[in-house]
C-alpha cells in the first residue's frame, strides 16, 4: 500500500475544468476511471480525511501510486473520453457488472453460399448476423425447431452438408420438411437466400409482415388449386401461431427497445435487461456488482449503460430506444454518445405510463428476484456464515465466536400501534422458531428508545426468571428434558437461552438504552451492538466513534441481514395489528354488532384485506351472524375501499384507505 500523501498534485495545478482522471498503480495498470465537471473539486476529495472515504475509495487511493487527467471541452467530451477509456483499460476499481454465465445468441452464416442457422456461445466472426443473446439455449433451440417449420432454411453442419451433396440424398431433415435441402439442389442458392432472408427478418421482429404475406400465398395457392403448396404454407403458419403464443408481444410491432431494471441492497446491485425486438423479448440478461460507493440509482445506470454498450462490436447493440428506471445524471450526453456509436439517434428515457411502463415494472420485478437468488446463495454458503461470524468476534474483541445473535427492532406509525421484534440466528441462518413479537404497554407515543427499554426488559427478565426457575443441577438429573417446560403452562422455555450477541436497529441512543437495560439487570455476558443504517456504521457501548466495517465484510453482511429480518418481522407485525384497529373502527357503527361477534369476526379473517374479499355469505356463515348483520359489516368494510389511482399531472400514485405510503 502507497501513501497517498506521496502522490497527491498540489491543488494549484489541477485545473476546474470538466475532464477525465485516472488512478493508476506502481504496475502502471489503470486502476480507475472517473470524470468530473470540475477535476480540482474531484481530485482534492480523494486526500482530504481518509476516514471519510468509502472503504473501496481507500483501498483505491492507497492503491495507486499516481493521478493523471484530460481536460475537455464539456460534459458530452468527458462522457465519451471516460466510455473509451472503461472500455480499453477495464479498471478493477470502478462498479464492473459482472455477468454470472455465457449467454446463447442465434448465428445466420450469412457470408457463406447457402447459410446456415445454429446457436452459439463464444467469440463472434465478421460477415455473420446474431440474433439474441437469450436466457437459456434450450428457448432458443425450440424457437428455430419452430421457425425451421415456416421457413426451411438449412442448420446443418458443413461436413454433413457435403455429405449429403456427395450421395445426392437429403439429410432426415429434409425429408421431414425442416429444411429445403440446397444440398442435393431442391432449391437453388437463390431461393435459399429468400428463405435465409425471411427466417432472419421474423428473427428481428418483423413477424406481422411475414404471417400476412404467407396467408396471402397460402390463399393463392389454394385458388390456384396447389393444394400441397397450401398445406405446407399453412402448416407454416401454424408453426408461427405456436411462436407466438411463446412469446408475447409486449409492445407494437415496429419498438426496438432495451429495459433496464436495478435492484440495489447496501452491498450488492443487480441490473436486468430485457431485449425488446419487434415487440417480442427477444432476449434477457442480468448482472450483479458489488457496491463501490453510495452512488444513486441514476448514477449507477449511466456507469452500466457505458459499461453495458462498451463493447458494442461483440456483445449487444445498441436499439434506438433505452428505457431506465431513473435518467442518468448526464443523460444527453450519454445520448450523444450512444448515438455516435450506434450511427443514428438513440433515446434514454424514463416512461411514465402505458405499456414501456408496465414493461419496466416487470423487468424491475425481475431484478430484484436476480439478487434475491444471490443473496440466498450467499447467505447458504456455509463459509460465508462462519467467515461473518469470525470477522464480527475479531471486530469486536469476543472471547467467542457469536453462534446465537438476537436483533431487535421497533416498528410504529406516529407513535400509534408501537411494536417491536426480536430475531434470532443461530450459526449464521434465522432460526425463525426463536422470533418473538412485543407489543409495547408502557406509553404512547413515537419514542424508539423507550420502547427499545421495555422490549429488552421483558426478554432478559423473561432470560432469568427462567434461569432462576431451573437450577445447574435440575438440568443435569433432567435427563428427559422436563426442566426445559414451564410447569405452570407446559410451554417450552424459549427465552432461557442467552444470546452471545444483541443488535440493535439504530445508532449511539439506541444502544445506550439497551446497555442501560443490560446494566440494571445485570446482565454482564452478552455483547451488544448498534447498526446504524444511513453509512452501516457499527456502534457499541463507551465507544465514541462507531467501527467501520469494509462493504465487502461478510461480517457486515450478516448484521444487515439481521437488520432487514428484523425491520420486515417488526413491520409485518405492525401492519397487522394496525389492520385490526382499523376493522375494529369500522365495524364501531354497524348495528348489531356486540363485542362477542366482533371478536369472532377478527378471529375468522383477521385483516382488513381478507374481510374485504370474503362474501357476506361468508360473514353469514359465522356463528352468531345473519344475512342482515353480514351485509351490514360487508357494506362497512367496502364503503372506505378504495383504488389506487394515477395523478398523471404529478405523477403521484394515492393509494386506497388500507395502504401506506
């Protein structure tokens, strides 16, 4: 590691134009790319305090051994000096989207004589058409089993080909009617061309053209009386119907789009492509990078978009259309550029409504499943678990390894409905037997810490009124387990078990609040900690500054995964309980209605959501109730429902009685 203090340029000699830099390390390698509007303003934040820097900056900074910068003229100029040099250097350090596996594209040989269809993976040669990429081969494959149907082009390989040629007999392809066999001189060079050119044309989206000009053939041929050539052209047109039940049509006929979903955690983000071809998905990628810094979402889809395109020559090509989830801080220079690669306008926009809108909710949907898949993965891999806990013993200073962590979290709207959670992992994985809810009794009102007081006096209370209950020894003679039962409800005895490690949700207060519980109870062995959200910062007791995990910590990993288990528990809990009150209010003027069949109405559906889908035959079914009583508390329910709607003048979304914002 260099000193960055060794390198770094006097401030009077960067300029304050806008410009590109470069990291760049004692090998000479360029490390990162970065442009700025202002290259002074830029450069000087990388060696002011280091403790300020994302943990990725400082291991860059400390990285390299030397700085350099372009000036240019304006935005557009950096934009297109930083897209170049991304694509000739592939520095280590900037957010690289990784692609997790090869994707499958479709390849017409187009320079040969008669040309041929196959699916690929790999390097691509100069004079031949792809189509794709695609999610898995197997698609693609039963879509040009499909296409071969309608237009019977050849896929054979070369050597059976010659094959074929040389006995003067048709391959079983042939003769099944899968291709038109140029091979023993059915169809000429010519008409295998045209049949190579429509193949390729349904491929790239122009399939209402074709179907309308096969239905017209196949009529003809029957006025004609070809009755064998209008067989084989509606056949083709059968085998294109089935295409498109595959495949539906998102979009009109004529958009060539991409669509670009992200999903983000504060470690990981995972971007999804889909290919829009002629209004068909013609193909869908997805990646998953690891967070360099706390870039926005807009930010984040400008570096993959120039990453995404870089390389243009050999992976995807760039459609006259870009649709993103947030536009890109420079969005009309990266336009220009995009534009001067592809050779003719291309458009990034974010869509507002309609179709592309609907479109891109899915392609988000489908983000956010690519990086909960990662994330599971992660979270299964045994290593990563062990290694998690290890760092947080070491960061720490335990004695031991924390095999049961206990994360606690408050959750409330207003200080109305105030509750809390408490989530257990034991080895690293939830052991969601072991999660508790509280409801808080004490006071009314958003105040977290005091809530986070009574949550944890009622769990360790509960921790060594237990303890006391069962002594050393009763244990040890209990061979069958007894003493592990409450003897006075024959419940098993949940909270006798202390963890080796509390997280809390939240910062510095939180945690004085919880040492404060652990301190009046006496409770000296456990470890406690707070995870503050806003910068992942780890506090614990009598500390003044908090510990600053790297973003690549499994051990940080863990105690976010803790966090977010606990928040969701916390809320789900909330959200419930703050149904039942709001049924409750509603159900306050229906006649009738007396606090015995409230109850059985709370307890038969529970939520507002399920008593608004039931029937009043439903309702009526229920012991007590009639069909007078039932459709009262049906008309109850429905009158404050409402849908959500769209004001498309400020693009607000209000929601119905039952949702939050």
């Amino acid at each position: 590691m260099t000193d960055p203090a060794n390198y770094r340029p006097a401030s009077g000699t960067i300029p304050t134009q806008p410009g590109v830099y470069r990291f760049i390390d004692a090998d000479d390698q360029v490390i990162y790319v970065g442009k700025a509007k202002n290259l002074r303003a830029r450069l000087t934040s990388y060696f002011g305090n280091p403790d300020g820097l994302h943990f990725r900056t400082q291991l860059m900074v400390r990285t390299a051994a030397r700085v350099e910068w372009n000036v240019v003229q304006n935005e557009f100029e950096a934009l297109q000096l930083e897209y170049t040099f991304i694509k000739k250097y592939d520095p280590k350090f900037n957010v690289i989207f990784r692609d997790d596996k090869s994707y499958p594209w479709l390849a017409i040989t187009w320079s040969d004589e008669y040309p041929r269809v196959f699916v690929g993976r790999g390097a691509k040669r100069k004079g031949w058409r792809y189509f794709g990429p695609y999610p898995v081969a197997w698609a693609v494959r039963e879509k040009v089993d499909l296409l071969l149907r309608a237009f019977p082009m050849r896929s054979c390989r070369d050597a059976v080909f010659r094959s074929a040629e040389r006995s003067g007999r048709p391959c079983l392809l042939g003769q099944i009617g899968k291709c038109s066999a140029p091979c023993v001189g059915w169809v000429d060079a010519a008409k295998h061309r045209a049949i190579v050119t429509d193949f390729a044309s349904y491929i790239s989206g122009h399939s209402e053209r074709l179907v309308r000009q096969l239905n017209t053939e196949m009529r003809a041929a029957a006025a004609a009386e070809e009755f064998e050539r209008a067989a084989k052209l509606r056949d083709a047109l059968s085998a294109l119907a089935r295409i498109s039940e595959h495949n539906a049509i998102v979009l009109p006929d004529n958009v060539f789009v991409d669509c670009v979903a992200l999903a983000e955690s504060d470690l990981e983000v995972a971007v999804c492509v889909f290919h829009i071809r002629g209004g068909q998905v013609a193909g869908q990628r997805s990646w998953v990078a690891d967070r360099a810094d706390d870039a926005s979402v807009a930010e984040l889809t400008e570096s993959f978009l120039l990453q995404l395109y870089a390389a243009t020559d050999t992976n995807v090509e760039i459609p006259s259309e870009v649709l993103v989830p947030a536009a890109p801080p420079e969005c009309e220079a990266l336009q220009e550029l995009l534009a001067e690669v592809r050779g003719t306008k291309v458009r990034v926009r974010v869509p507002q409504r309609g179709d592309k809108h609907t479109l891109l909710d899915t392609v988000a949907k489908n983000a956010a499943e690519v990086l909960a898949r990662h994330q599971l993965r992660r979270a299964s891999d045994l290593f990563s678990r062990g290694t998690g806990m290890a760092e947080l013993q070491q960061a720490l200073g335990l004695s031991e390894v924390p095999l049961r962590i206990e994360c606690y979290d408050i959750s409330h709207l207003q200080g109305t409905e105030v509750v809390g959670s408490m989530v257990v992992f034991e080895d690293g994985a939830p052991r969601k037997s072991e999660y508790r809810r509280f409801v808080i009794k004490s006071f009314e009102g958003a105040n977290d810490t005091l809530a986070m007081d009574e949550v944890l006096r009622r769990r360790f209370r509960r921790l060594l009124d237990d303890r006391t209950a069962m002594s050393a020894a009763a244990v040890e003679a209990a061979e069958d387990g007894s003493t592990l039962i409450d003897q006075t409800n024959g419940a098993p005895r949940r909270f006798i078990y202390a963890p080796q490690l509390v997280v809390v949700d939240g910062g510095l207060p939180q945690v004085h609040a919880a040492q404060a519980v652990l301190d009046d109870l006496g409770i000296s062995e456990v470890a406690l900690l707070g995870l503050a959200k806003r910068l992942e910062e780890v506090w614990v007791p009598g500390e003044q500054f908090p510990i600053i995990l790297p973003r690549t910590s499994e051990g940080l990993y863990l105690l976010q995964r803790l966090r977010d288990e606990a928040h969701r528990f916390a809320i789900t809990h909330h959200r419930n309980r703050r149904s039942r009150a709001m049924v409750e209010s509603m159900l306050d003027d229906v006649p009738g209605l007396g606090e015995v069949r409230r109850k059985t109405l709370l307890g038969a559906f529970g939520s507002l959501a399920k008593l608004r889908k039931a029937s009043a035959a439903d309702i009526a079914a229920l012991p007590g109730f009639g069909a007078q009583t039932a459709t009262a508390v049906k008309l109850a329910v429905s009158a404050t429902s409402s849908s959500p709607s769209l004001n498309t003048a400020t693009g607000e979304v209000h929601l119905g009685a039952d949702e939050v914002t």
